[in-house]
C-alpha cells in the first residue's frame, strides 16, 4: 500500500464511510437487484428443445461453452503424469484402505483413499466420491467415511479425495475463491472439474476396476462437481448429484446478501454460464444415462424449488429417449447435508445401475468402523460449536491430530494457492504477445483490437436511448456553481453525480469526469475535486454502480455478474459512457459544458474503468489514470489487493491493459502512480518495460508523444499536477 495515498492515510471511520460498511444506504440494494433481475430474463430467453434432434444440436453448443466457462482447454496443456504412489494401507473390517497420492497439475499434489472390498469380485464396478465443503477434515469427515465404506461393503471400489484447500490440502479460507486463474480463462469450478477428472484417470487405470461400471456422487460443492464433471465426462455412467442441483437463479437469490460463503467462496459462479444454460441444460448433458437427483426440503442454499423445476424439464428431455425410468428426485425432509437418508437413496441407485441389484430403492445403511478425525466438529465447517465445546476452541492450536488416515507424512500437502498462483503465471507468460504495429497495420490492428475490448467487457445496452436525469439542487456560491444530479445509466441503475464549475456564464468550460473506485466522496474530501476547479475545469463527480452512494459488496454483485455475460466491470465502464452521454447532451441555459474538450479521470480502479471508456468512445479528449494497474499480468497474484470485478474472465486471451492503452492514442494519456496487483508503486524501470506498447504508439505510429505521460513521485502526484495537465491538454485542443 502506498503511504502517500490519502484513502490509507484517512482515519478508519471515514474509510469505512467511503468504502459503504458504516451504513446502510437506500441504494445500496440497486446493483444487486439489476443483476438478479438480468438473470431472470437470462433464463427466459433460453431455448427450449422440442426434439431429440433439436436436444442434439444444442448439447453440442452447451458442452462447448460449459468447457470454456470451466477453462479446461486452458489446463490441458498442462497435464502432468499422475506419478500415483500407494503410501500405505488401512484394514477396517469387510474392506481395506489404499492411501495414495497424485498429481493432478504441476504442483498439484492429492490426497486420495480408494476403498476396496474384502471380498472383491474383479474387475469391480466404481464410484467416485467428491466431497462438498467438509474443509478441514475432508475425506476423513464422518459422513463422507460412513458413505465410502458403505459402498465399499456393497462390493464398489471408490475413490474419495481432498478437494483443493481441504483435508490434507487445507490451507486459507481463500483456498476456495482464487481470483488470478480466471484472467486466463480458468475458474474455480474448472479446477475441482479437472482434479475429478484427474482423479477417473487412476481410478480407471486400475485392474480391479471395471471401466464400463463407474459412479459418481458428492453433496453441496461435492454435488457440484458431480454435476458438472458428470456431465461431460463420459466415462462416468451412473450419476447421483445431492444438494446441489436447483436453478441458477434460484442459488443466486438464496445467496443475496450472504456474500457468497462471506467472500470467500467462488466455486458456485461459473463464468458466463447464465448466458447460455440453465442447470437442466447442463444436467441434460447426462442424458439418457441413470439420473439420481437427491435435494433437502429445508436447503436454504440450493432451494428444493427450483429443483422441481429441473426435474420436470428433464422428464422431458429423457422422453426424448423413451427413458423417463432413467431419471429420478428424491426428495428428503432434511437440511443442507448429506444425511443418512440420502445415503441410502444413492446405495440403492448405485446398486441397481451398477450391480443389476434391486429396483433403485433406498439401501439401508451398515454400521462400520470409522478412523478417527483429525479436527473435533466443535472446530469444523459443518455447525456452529457448542458451550461445552470452549476448552476445545481455546486449545485450538492442538489440532490437527496425528491421523492414520493421512496420505502425506505430516498431514499437509504442498501448498494449492501457490501452485494455482504459479500456473496461472505459466499460462499468461506463454501467451503470445501481439506484434507491435506501424503506421501501415495499426488500423487493421485498431480495429482487431478495439474488437476484443468490446468482447472482453461484455454485452452493452442497445439503442442508446436519451439519458433520463433529475436535478436535485441547485446552489450558486462565492463564484462557484454546484449541481446534485441522478442520470439514468439504463433501466434499473440510476447514478448519482455531483456537477461543479466556476461560476463564469460567458464561456464554455472544458469538463472532467472524476470516477474513483470508492466513490466521488473520496475525491470531494480529498481535494481533488477542488484541485480540478482551481485549475479551471468543470467536474462531474459520479457514483459507477455500486460504488459511494449506492455500495454494494463487490464480491457478491462481481461474481453474481460473472455468471451472465455482463461483466461488473463492463457495466462499470457503461456507467461512465452514460455520463459522457448526460455531459454532452446538457444543452439548457447555464453553465455551458465544452463538447469538444471533455476528459475523465479516475482512480484506482476508475482508472481502469475510464481506460476501456476512453478506448471505446472518441468524445473523451483525454484521461488521466491514478494508482492504477498497468497490466493484468500484475493481478495474477495469490492474495490480491484489487476486488473480484476486476478480474475479467479470460482477459488475457483477449488484449492487455497496453493494448487498451494504445487504442486512445493520439488523444491525450496521464498514467500517475501506477500499481501492480497489491496497490505498491511501480517503480519507473518495471513501468517503463510494461508500456512498451502504448509508448511505441503514440511516438513511431502517431509522432505525438508529448501527448503520452507516465508521471511517478516518490510521495505521490500530487492532486495540482493531475489537474494541470488535464487542464492543459484539453485548453490545447481550442488553439
């Protein structure tokens, strides 16, 4: 963080001011209201099959759009051996326990249990087991035991594993919501998809297991990575998903205002999938194979009402087969789990499609010999602990306890966050970087590039309809006129905004948009709204959505709206469209407002908003970035500094931030204080090498590169400079 910056130097309670946590504020709920809303048409503009056929043709397009939305062609390239080692083995009573390890990615190292039955009769038939958010014992955790070892006495092989940031890989809360992978177009969903697939790579690499005979469950996150990995993964050929499948927009509403898992949890938001699929589609895929939905009547994460939904949508698809038997719900008068009762739906769904054993009925559940956990519940995920549990939450750093179940010899496996962190740096450096242009191939290149700017940011409104605005008040002081003002950005998102300039009723006042990323509050209380005016300038100091006035939790409204295709980010940036709009359509008599000489500034990541701004529209003039990050390649870092809706999802498969920068040219740029993924100041050489491209532009493409600064001070730029130099550059264009 750098001292200089007057947000880290402010006394906390105006930063929590700033930031929206103080305080309610009647907008607060505008943002996510949008996006739900958005959600819901999403889901009615989906295509309905009225035939196998048509189901054919649109399974296709699914499964395309699901891969990438997961990334998994993005880690193909780099799949590593498994390198599997059997570490040791555990007698339990009717069935043996393999401990193995496993690569699934470089540095990826697994904790697995394949449970094996005394009696084996090969090759056998096999389920894998995922686990769901049981984090800190994970494979050990009591049910998950009891459910692996039931289907082991009932003549399966399993495989049970730790997910990434649980059990044997346990590391941070954070372990489950990995921004840096998704500027590469990886998520985390897409990884817990790999690491299942990974994990039918050994299971079906054993003799004692038949390949043609493989299940798959999990509940929650387990459930989850059934659901998807099922349904594209052929070799899996029985199905059981439980407490999971719903309707996306039912997970999203039981989600509102619970922040996701409080912030930390990013495996539910699958990137864009909204646009294209709802989780009938998906399941769909499974089609015509056997089908076990297992949903909770109390779920109040995955409500069992929209699992309704997809259960009777399909029905109709397996019609489409003549297979309706192949698809059943069983519903269940319980929680959030996966409980006794669920467990015996799945034994008897597993044993009819995979043994040729009874008619699908619940099996009942056997009592077996469980190793020992290496946390007391009192200290897990699963509940809330218990006063009789205080000596154990005040003894805390006793656990975890020595396991005979571990797989690794301390019970830890190398770190996941670093290994994730560390591909995702593998696969952004061995993209090519674009060729730098000269005067010749610079608008082919412009055009390719602006091209994927637009991509990148998502579906934008259409029709650019007259912005509808209210004026608030209306104050005329000591030679200054101040304005407060709420323009619509598009139906459902007002923006409040605050209009200043010099009282001066002769003359048309070149006009800045100061966007910061915490509000137009800041930039008031800071004086750099004040520094503007004493230069000169009209300032518009507007709230983006979410932002000041109407703050919203970022990870909630970002990831929410990563699942459709409009990003925040690229509303975010609309938002400051619309108020060039509002700026240049001002034509009523007072201060009258220079079209021609209409610049913006903004800070932090209103810096990044008013690029793609500035990039995307010619009538700004001029930008200035403030504390800003210069390259997306600074992001990828395991602990960011920036919020979720600045992770675009495949960013750097479209165009760097460089790239954006060049496309303003030859207007003029003010990059101030650059940053990198942390918020610390660049220093001159790390810049000076990261701005090759846009520098290159304005001087060999355009020959203006006076118009083209990178402005660092040690303490900071300060606010006067800012504002003289957009003074200037906007007074030079009416010479």
């Amino acid at each position: 963080m750098n001292d200089a910056n007057p947000i880290a130097r402010a006394p906390l309670r105006q930063r929590l001011a700033w930031w929206g946590i103080d305080h309610s504020l009647p907008g607060n709920a505008m943002l996510l209201d949008f996006i739900q809303a958005y959600a819901a048409r999403l889901a009615t503009q989906l295509p309905s099959p009225k035939s196998r056929a048509d189901w054919l043709t649109r399974a296709a397009e699914v499964t395309a759009r699901l891969r990438r939305s997961l990334g998994l062609d993005r880690l193909e390239p780099h799949r590593t051996l498994l390198s599997a080692q059997v570490v040791g083995t555990l007698s339990r009573i009717g069935y043996s326990i393999e401990k193995v390890i496993y690569e699934t990615l470089p540095d990826l190292w697994v904790a697995a249990h394949v449970y094996i039955p005394d009696d084996l009769r090969t090759p056998a038939p096999a389920v894998l087991f995922a686990p769901g958010h049981w984090m800190e014992n994970g494979k050990l955790e009591p049910d998950i035991q009891v459910c692996c070892a039931n289907l082991a006495l009932r003549g399966f092989v399993v495989l049970v594993y730790d997910p990434i940031g649980q059990g044997e890989r346990l590391g941070d809360w954070m372990e489950h919501g990995h921004l840096e992978p998704l500027l590469v177009g990886v998520s985390q969903a897409g990884l817990m998809v790999w690491e299942s697939m990974r994990a039918l790579d050994y299971l079906l690499s054993r003799p004692d297991v038949d390949k043609a005979r493989v299940g798959m469950t999990g509940a929650s996150g387990g459930g989850l990575n059934t659901f998807y990995t099922s349904a594209l993964d052929a070799r899996i050929g029985v199905s059981v998903p439980v407490c999971f499948v719903t309707t996306f927009y039912q997970m999203m509403t039981a989600e509102r205002d619970r922040n996701w898992e409080d912030g930390v949890d990013l495996c539910n938001q699958v990137p864009e999938v909204m646009a294209y699929a709802e989780m009938s589609d998906i399941v769909g895929l499974f089609a015509p194979k056997p089908l076990c939905l297992i949903a909770a009547q109390h779920d109040w994460m995955f409500p069992i009402a929209g699992t309704r939904v997809v259960y009777q949508r399909l029905q109709a698809l397996y019609r489409f087969w003549e297979a309706e038997q192949n698809v059943q719900l069983v519903e269940v008068d319980d929680e959030h789990g996966y409980t006794q009762p669920m467990r015996e739906a799945m034994y008897g769904w597993m044993m009819r499609w995979l043994q040729g054993k009874g008619n699908g009925e619940p099996s009942p559940e056997r009592r077996c010999d469980l190793l020992p956990t290496p946390y007391p519940s009192a200290l897990t995920y699963i509940a809330p602990p218990e006063r009789d549990d205080l000596p154990i939450l005040r003894h805390r750093d006793e656990y975890p306890r020595e396991n005979p179940g571990w797989c690794f010899p301390s019970g830890h496996s190398p770190s996941c966050g670093a290994a994730i962190t560390r591909l995702t740096q593998h696969i952004a450096t061995e993209l090519p970087m674009p060729a730098l242009p000269d005067a010749a191939t610079w608008p082919a290149q412009r055009v390719e590039l602006l091209s994927r700017t637009r991509a990148l940011l998502g579906r934008m409104p259409t029709g650019h309809p007259l912005v509808k605005d209210r004026t608030y008040n209306q104050v005329l002081y000591d030679g200054l006129f101040a304005e407060r003002v709420v323009f619509e950005s598009e139906p459902g998102i007002e923006l409040p905004a605050v209009f200043l300039a010099p009282a001066e009723w002769q003359r048309h006042f070149p006009t800045v948009i100061y966007v910061d990323e915490w509000g137009k509050q800041v930039g008031i209380e800071t004086g750099i709204v004040d520094a503007l005016l004493q230069a000169g300038l009209a300032v518009l100091a507007v709230d983006v959505r979410g932002v000041g006035e109407t703050a919203a939790s970022d990870f909630e409204a970002a990831t929410n709206a990563l699942m459709s295709d409009r990003p925040l980010f690229g509303q975010r940036v609309w938002d400051v469209l619309r108020a060039v709009d509002y700026l240049w359509r001002r034509i009523y008599i007072g201060v009258q407002i220079d079209k021609g000489r209409i610049g913006c500034l903004g800070r932090g990541l209103g810096g990044l908003w008013c690029l793609h701004a500035a990039a995307l529209d010619e009538r700004l003039a001029a930008a200035a970035l403030w504390e800003t990050p210069i390259s997306y390649h600074d992001l990828i870092v395991e602990r960011p500094g920036f919020p979720p809706s600045a992770y675009l999802f495949d960013a750097l498969h479209h165009c760097d931030l460089p790239q954006v920068m060049a496309l303003i040219a030859p207007r003029a740029l003010l990059i101030a204080d650059p940053v990198d993924g942390m918020r610390a100041p660049l220093t001159e050489s790390t810049h000076m090498a990261k701005l090759e491209w846009p520098r290159h532009v304005y001087a060999q493409v355009f020959a203006r590169p006076h118009t083209w600064q990178v402005q660092t001070t040690p303490a900071g730029t300060p606010a006067s400079v800012l504002s003289s130099w957009l003074k200037e550059q906007l007074s030079s264009l009416a010479a």
